[in-house]
C-alpha cells in the first residue's frame, strides 16, 4: 500500500513539531514554507519545498505554491496531497502606520534576530565615527521597541543585557548613550499579567534607565525617525516592531469557516478544518497561530502551537480518538539584569523568575543534542560575556 503525502503548510512551532513528530515511515512527510531555516533532517525523511502556498483546492487536493525567491519571478506549481495541514502563522501586524514594513526589524524567527544583531553592530561603528557629535550618537543608537507584550519586553531585557554587559567593554566612549525605549498603544505593558507582576516590570524597566511610553500612538515611520500622537517626532537608530499579528494573505483566500478575531481559521477540538457550513472539510487539519477551535479562546502562543502539532501527530500515527485539551504552562518575561516575573506566582520576581525562565527555554529544543548545546552556549556566554567581535 503506498504512503500517503503529508502536506504541512509552515514551520513554526507548530509546523516544526508535526514534521518531526510523525511517523516518515508511514507518511510522505513535505513542508512547504518560505522561512529561511530548512527543516530537513539527516534522520528524517522530510521534504522541504521553500516556496509559499497561495492558495488549497480542497476537492483535488492541491496547494498552488509559488518559489519563495523573487529573481524566480512569479514561476507557480502544485503539489498534491493526501492529508494537509495548515499551520502558516501570522504576520506582524504593522497597525497600518505608514513606512514601518519599510523600515522595522522584526523578531519572529532565526533570520530576523540575525538582523537584528547585524543592526545593533552597525549603529554602535556609526556612533564611533570620530567626526559624530554627541547628538548624531544618541540619536543613531537609539533603540526603540514598539509592544509591551512578552515579546516586546523579552527582546528589550535581552538588548539591555548585551549592552550593559558586553558592548560598554567594546565601546567604552558610548558608555550612558544608547537610549532603550519600548512604545505601546497599550495603557501597561504586560497586559497579559496581574497588576502587581507588571508593575515590578516596570519598575524593573525604569530601575535600567529603560523608558516607558504606554498610550504611545505610532502615525508614520520614517529610516530615522518615528512619529508618534503624543510625542511628535522621535530619531531612533533601530526600530523593532512586536505589536501584534495579523493573517497571513493566505488564509484570507481560503473557503473556511473564519473566526473575526486571531487566529481566523475555525477548527473542531480534532483540529479538522472547518468548512463555510461548519462541517469539517475532509482530510484537512490547522494548527497553530494561524488557527483555533471553535468555542475556544486558546493563546497564540508556542506552547499552544506545540502541543496541537504532537496531537496530531499522535492521531495520524495511531488513529488516536479523543479531542485535543491544552495543558496550560506558566507565562514567564524577562525583565532584563537576573529579573523577571511569573504568571499567577506574585512571589516569584527577581533571581528566581529569571532561572525559570531560562529553564522554560529549554522546552523549546526538540532533542538532547540541542538541550546541551544551548547549556554549554550559556556557560561560555557566563564564562567570556556574548561573543559579538572576532576572537
């Protein structure tokens, strides 16, 4: 009996986790998707297409793809399947403000963090230019953060750390003149937490020389200058953009039931797509942030998006039956200095929030391998400070 084809649709967390969890000797495992990072595996046979997913016929079972390279021009073909499963993700949502997909850095995946480490080298090499005056080297390391989410708050403590542990030692002479700023339309950041963890936060922030703009209004974005309601216009040398999601373009041309807010696709608790009628479209599955169960609230989250992908993987493995229930994980940020806070824990701040934080971070590698490689890479960042010049 031949193999049927598995045909994922992304490699996000819930992507990622489907293709490395279900079993390539009895599917076709291919992903299809435009990030960067192949997922192929020397251990597994998984297929990578690098290519985007325009759109699905669901009565021939085809994704219409397009190359993920634009010098291929607008070059289009098919790929057939057997079993689909949507997990594109989101997009960042850029709430419209003119000039910021122009001019923002984003933080979704491997190839945007090495952005945003290239970015950060080059402003601190501008602000040593000796010709520069005080004013050009404040304004050209300026580092402002647009979302006081976990994600906003998470990369602003980690670009504190690198600047205030590593750089001030590299750049001695910019040493009090890298501004750090998070904006956020919000009235507090970490809405997600209870008044009293996000006001540590905070203070944890404000006790860094971190500064706050909440009920910040973003209307334009310029390559070096943001203009805001409240404060007119403020230069910036990196501008990275947190803010929220929005549907990928392919989820908005597919025949499914949608929800009217994130995620949009509408699944049963089986994960099976929903059709217009509310009826599940056969052989048709979508997991992660680009989905959600009908009835059903749950966060756009990895965690949500890894627990879905090993579901199933566990139904097409082995038939399993029963509906799909999450397991609800702590939520823990980082505040940057040893700090941080934890959902539903008041007592937990400071020292022992930052190690369970660090330790949450370990959930995240999908072998042994990886697991010890990031402890080793934690010792020697311990050890030597992050390695940002050539040694």
């Amino acid at each position: 009996m031949a193999r049927q084809t598995v045909a994922i649709i992304g490699s996000g967390w819930a992507g990622y986790t489907l293709a490395h969890s279900i079993d390539d000797k009895k599917f076709n495992v291919v992903v299809i998707s435009p990030a960067e990072e192949s997922v192929r595996h020397k251990r597994r046979t998984v297929r990578f297409t690098q290519a985007r997913v325009d759109d699905i016929n669901f009565e021939s079972k085809v994704c219409v793809c397009s190359p993920a390279f634009p010098e291929l021009g607008s070059r289009s073909f098919d790929i057939a399947y057997d079993v689909v499963v949507m997990a594109p993700g989101c997009e960042t949502n850029t709430l419209n403000a003119p000039g910021v997909a122009e001019h923002r850095l984003f933080v979704r995946n491997v190839a945007n963090a090495m952005a945003v480490r290239k970015r950060l080298l080059e402003i601190m090499e501008i602000a040593s230019l000796p010709f520069m005056s005080d004013e050009e080297q404040r304004n050209i390391l300026h580092i402002i953060v647009v979302g006081g989410g976990p994600t906003g708050v998470e990369v602003t403590a980690e670009i504190y750390d690198l600047v205030r542990n590593d750089f001030v030692h590299l750049y001695p002479a910019l040493a009090g003149k890298i501004p750090v700023a998070i904006h956020d339309v919000a009235t507090q950041i970490l809405s997600v937490f209870d008044a009293k963890l996000a006001e540590h936060a905070l203070s944890s922030f404000r006790h860094h020389d971190v500064e706050m703009k909440t009920g910040s209004h973003i209307t334009k974005v310029d390559s070096d200058t943001v203009y805001t309601k409240e404060d007119g216009e403020i230069k910036y040398g990196m501008l990275i953009w947190a803010a929220g999601n929005k549907e990928v373009p392919l989820v908005n041309r597919l025949n499914l039931s949608k929800s009217a807010r994130l995620p949009p696709i509408l699944t049963d608790f089986y994960l099976r797509a929903l059709g217009p009628d509310g009826t599940p479209v056969s052989d048709a599955y979508a997991i992660g942030d680009a989905a959600d169960t009908n009835g059903s609230e749950f966060p756009t989250t990895p965690e949500v998006g890894c627990q879905k992908g090993e579901y199933l993987a566990k139904i097409l493995n082995t038939g399993h039956k029963a509906p799909f229930t999450y397991k609800q994980k702590t939520l823990i940020a980082y505040t940057g200095q040893h700090d941080g806070v934890i959902a539903g824990r008041s007592d937990w701040t400071g020292p022992a929030a930052w190690m369970a934080w660090r330790s949450k971070n370990l959930t995240w590698a999908r072998s042994w391998r990886n697991k010890i490689l990031i402890v080793i890479g934690w010792g020697l960042d311990y050890a030597f400070g992050q390695e940002i010049a050539r040694v």
